[in-house]
C-alpha cells in the first residue's frame, strides 16, 4: 500500500509539474480562438504550465517557436501547423532532445512518423464530402459554384478541396467556375468575393458559395448582400466549422449549411501528453474528432447553446 501510495504521489507531482508548449497558428478565426481558449482552459484545470504562442499565420513563426521551447527543456510541444510542409528539420530537434511533439489538427507532411507522438485532427476530405454531398442533394447536381480556399498550403484546404472535388465530379452540371484563397478570414473572404461577383456578372448565374471556413463564408455573404443579391436564397452558402456567428447567419436564412469542426481539442491533447509522460508508448498515430452537418433548420436553437458558452 506504502508503493503504491508513493507512487500515486509521484505521478500527482509529475503531472502538476508539467511544462507543455504550443504554437498556434493565429487567430484568424472564431473557431481557432475557440480552440486556443479550450488548450489554455484545460492546461489550467490540470495545473499545466503552458507557454503559448501566436504564429500570426506565419510557419516561421512556428519554427522559431519550436525552437524557443526545445531551449527551455519543456516536457512536450504541441503544434497546430499553419502549412504542411518544412517540418523536418524542427521536428528532428525536438526528437534529438527527447520532447513528444503532438500534432493539432492541420497535418505535418513528413515520411518518418516517428518525428511526432501523435495527431488529433478531423478528417477534412471528408468535410469536404458532406459540404458537396448537401449541396448536389439540394441542387439536384446543376450548380454553378464560387469557392474560397483555405490558406494555400493547410491540411484542411487541401483535403477540403479534393473532398469536394471528388463528390462534384460525378456531377457533370456541377462546376467551380471560380476559386481563389481568403486566407481562412473574413476580410479577405470578403475581399475575393467581391472581385469573384464583378468577374461574374455580380453573381447572377452563380447557384452557390462553398467556403472552407465559416469565417470566410461570413465574409462572403456581405459580398453577396453588397452586390444587390440574397446569400441562403439566390445564392446558397456552405462551408465548415460550425461557429455561433454562422449559426446566426443560418438562423436568419443568409446562410444554408455547415460541417462543425470541433474546437475542443485540449482535453484530448494534455491526455495523450500526460500518458506518454507516464510510461504509455501504446499511443495511436492518428486521433479522429467528428463533427455533423448542420442546416437551417436546427439553427436557431444551436445559434442559443452555442452563444450562450
Ligand atoms: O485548420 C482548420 C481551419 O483553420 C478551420 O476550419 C478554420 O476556421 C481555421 O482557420
């Protein structure tokens, strides 16, 4: 009972001690501050020490980052990556100084899997999926359809594309006539919108919006009011995360559909952490969050739980 109790102390004392840094990939939207909020809520709950850093949407922000925490000793790294590649290097550092790194959501394109413990991540392709599989349902397939890209590079504008590309493929009155990056904001969102509507006779034939990102989708709608037409009637709207603003757009009929990401990912992150701190080497590689697709229909009603948090 004495060891046992001696050694249930030690791993109390370890895990309040422990050190875990993160870079971030900024704060472009509201489902990434909902997200940093999650990491810096659950680190505190667990007594974790965490040195937080913004990478203002710039991976050498991140490397530096990386580095910073490697030099401080922490005891694990966890990175949400802005792009996929130009992580070998960093990654081999953290490895060399014996520190778990654990991925976030976007993917890392490195060939040796042991340069990172695990990734927590949705799977984008097939957000992407689900966004066209809603929108050929509800179009019948004839739709001519603007896109605004994710930030070129990220995991979740490259597999949200080839998701949705993949499904409209087998549509042939289905086509992306237009597709351009809005950086994951909505400023720029807006900001391609608009020059996307003028390039196509302000919208006129254009059955829909995809966005990668509610943000970005938000950003769009304003385009689409300024240029004299009715985002969720004249021009259907559908994009991915799920975030209370979004709700409010759908509850209102500006908006028509979303894929929700889900942003909670410190709970699942600090426990993969903590038990390879404490001897677990039976880790997955990769870690699935789901999220469903939402319409009009519930929003209001989601628009009230979510807001309310
Ligand atoms: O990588 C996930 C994407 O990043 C989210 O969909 C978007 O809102 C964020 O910027």
């Amino acid at each position: 009972l004495t060891g046992g109790l001696a050694l249930l102390f030690c791993l109390v004392q370890s895990a309040a001690a422990i050190t875990v840094g993160f870079s971030q990939v900024g704060s472009e939207s509201g489902w990434r501050t909902s997200f940093s909020e999650s990491v810096k809520a659950e680190a505190k709950r667990r007594s974790i020490e965490l040195k937080f850093s913004d990478a203002q949407q710039k991976q050498e922000n991140q490397i530096k980052a990386v580095r910073s925490f490697i030099a401080q000793g922490v005891d694990a790294i966890m990175i949400a990556p802005v792009v996929e590649t130009g992580w070998k290097p960093v990654l081999r550092e953290a490895k060399r100084a014996r520190i778990p790194v654990v991925i976030l959501d976007r993917n890392v394109d490195v060939k040796n899997a042991s340069l990172f413990l695990t990734r927590i991540a949705s799977d984008f392709v097939e957000e992407g999926r689900r966004a066209a599989n809603w929108l050929m349902e509800e179009t019948g397939g004839n739709c001519s359809i603007l896109e605004l890209q994710g930030t070129v590079g990220a995991t979740a504008a490259i597999d949200r594309m080839k998701g949705f590309n993949e499904v409209i493929a087998k549509y042939p009155n289905a086509k992306i006539v237009r597709s351009q990056t809005g950086e994951f904001t909505r400023t720029k969102g807006k900001e391609v919108m608009e020059a996307m509507l003028k390039a196509e006779n302000s919208g006129k034939d254009i059955c829909a919006l995809w966005a990668h990102n509610d943000e970005m989708a938000l950003g769009g709608i304003q385009a689409i009011k300024e240029a004299g037409l009715k985002p969720g009637a004249d021009m259907l709207v559908v994009s991915v995360d799920g975030v209370p603003d979004y709700f409010k757009a759908m509850a209102d009929g500006d908006a028509n559909a979303t894929v929700e990401l889900n942003p909670h990912l410190g709970a699942p992150a600090f426990d993969v952490i903590e038990r390879y701190l404490n001897g677990d080497r039976k880790i997955d590689k990769l870690i699935t969050t789901t999220g469903d697709l939402f319409t009009q229909e519930t929003a209001a009603e989601e628009y009230k739980k979510r807001a309310a948090k």
